[in-house]
C-alpha cells in the first residue's frame, strides 16, 4: 500500500467528510514492512466522499463488497452520535394526552407506582420544546390511536393444520395494548399445545410440550401430537422440560 503524503496525513483522508483520522502505524512482518491502519468508531459519522455529498457517498462494508447506505441507514448512523434509538424518538405534533396513561399504570402496578417524572425517564415521553410529547415508543405501547401512524403494529396468529399451511384450523388477530398482546399471543399458542399435569408431593405441576419465547427469534411451529403444528417457540428437547417464558 502506497499513498502520497501531505502534512503527514494520507491523501485520501482529505477527500473524506467529516476529517477521518485512523492510526497508522508500520508492522516489520518477515522481510516486509506492512502498513497497519486500523479506524475506530467515530462520533462524527456518518463520514462520506466528498465529491459525492452528503446523501450519496456514505457507504457501508458488507461482506468483501461496499454498498452504499440508504437514507434510512444514515439517519440510523446519526442516532447511534446521539446515543438515542427509534424508539426514542419524539413525536412533536402529538400532545401527551395520545397515550392511555391509565393503562399503563395498571401493566406497572405489581412493579413500581409511575410519577410524571418517571413517564420521561421510562421514554415513553420526551421533552419537545418545553412540552412533553410521546415518543414512538410510547406510542407502539400506550397509544390511544397507534394504527393512525403503525397501522402494522398489531399480531395476527394462527394453528395449521398437518404438515404444511394448506388448511387453518384457527386463527386470531390481537391489537390490544402491545403489553397485553405478548400475553394474548401467548395464550393463544399455549390453548393449542399439549400439556401434561405431573403430581409431586403434594404439588401439581403444568408441563408444556413446548417452550414459549417472547422477545427473541421466531422458532418455526412445533409440531403437536395428532400431526397438528402450532405458531409457537421452539420445541423442548426433553418433552417433559417445564416451559418458560423468556
């Protein structure tokens, strides 16, 4: 690797915006000197090709080859300077009075009693020029009206019938609160799975054939005794394995 030097730094740094800055250092390897430059994480970035401007010269390594970043990509980049996420996000055109507060006192009851403070801390509010505002969060969450904006943010479940999705048997779509829909979802998956009821001592205890996970990877349906397949987790290795829900 060769490169022409100006003032110590490579050429091609000054063709990149903002000003990227890597530690270069040469590595003596067998009977060669290697040149060693290694680019940490910046707190500018997006960084781009400044003949190609801001929008189209940001690009993205992936695998051996670069791609260039979508506009979605970019803004994500950003995100990651301002150390907040998606869901953080204010919605400024919306009053705090779009999510059922009340609702969501009663899911955090058996944990914690909420303030107004606590709403902001939880980001389920923001501040948004002196006003507090939902965030896209608490608005997937607790929103009175989430359809208008995410008209996707609701579950849709179904039971199969034989080996393949020919023939569904039952099927149901849950667009309560998002909190009560996990748990909705659940119990429609579990009212479709075989159990067993294992006495010991003078304890009874409900075994499920199949573990539950919510908030991970999607398992591919299981399949149940009568040749049925159920949307749900993974199955247990053991069958007599008590389930969980993760």
């Amino acid at each position: 690797m060769c490169w022409k030097r100006k003032r110590g730094w490579p050429a091609w740094s000054r063709t990149i915006r903002p000003r990227l800055v890597p530690d270069i250092e040469v590595v003596p390897w067998r009977n060669l000197n290697v040149i060693v430059v290694q680019v940490y994480p910046s707190n500018t970035r997006p960084h781009y090709l400044q003949r190609l401007g801001s929008a189209d010269g940001v690009f993205l390594r992936v695998g051996s080859t670069n791609r260039r970043a979508e506009a979605l990509q970019i803004e994500e980049l950003k995100r990651w300077n301002r150390m907040d996420s998606f869901d953080e996000q204010a919605i400024p055109d919306l009053k705090s009075e779009a999510l059922d507060f009340r609702s969501a006192s009663e899911f955090f009851a058996p944990y914690r009693k909420l303030t107004p403070k606590a709403w902001s801390t939880l980001r389920v509010t923001t501040e948004h020029q002196g006003r507090q505002v939902p965030t896209i969060g608490g608005l997937l969450l607790f929103g009175k009206d989430r359809f208008s904006r995410f008209p996707d943010a609701w579950i849709q479940a179904g039971r199969f019938a034989g080996t393949d999705r020919a023939r569904l048997v039952d099927s149901a779509e849950i667009r309560s609160l998002l909190p009560q829909a996990a748990e909705e979802a659940v119990a429609f998956a579990r009212k479709h799975l075989t159990h067993e009821s294992v006495i010991e001592g003078l304890r009874r205890e409900e075994r499920w054939k199949v573990w539950i996970q919510v908030g991970g990877r999607t398992g591919r349906p299981s399949t149940t005794s009568g040749g049925e397949k159920s949307a749900s987790g993974k199955t247990a290795n053991p069958p007599s394995r008590t389930s969980r829900l993760l």
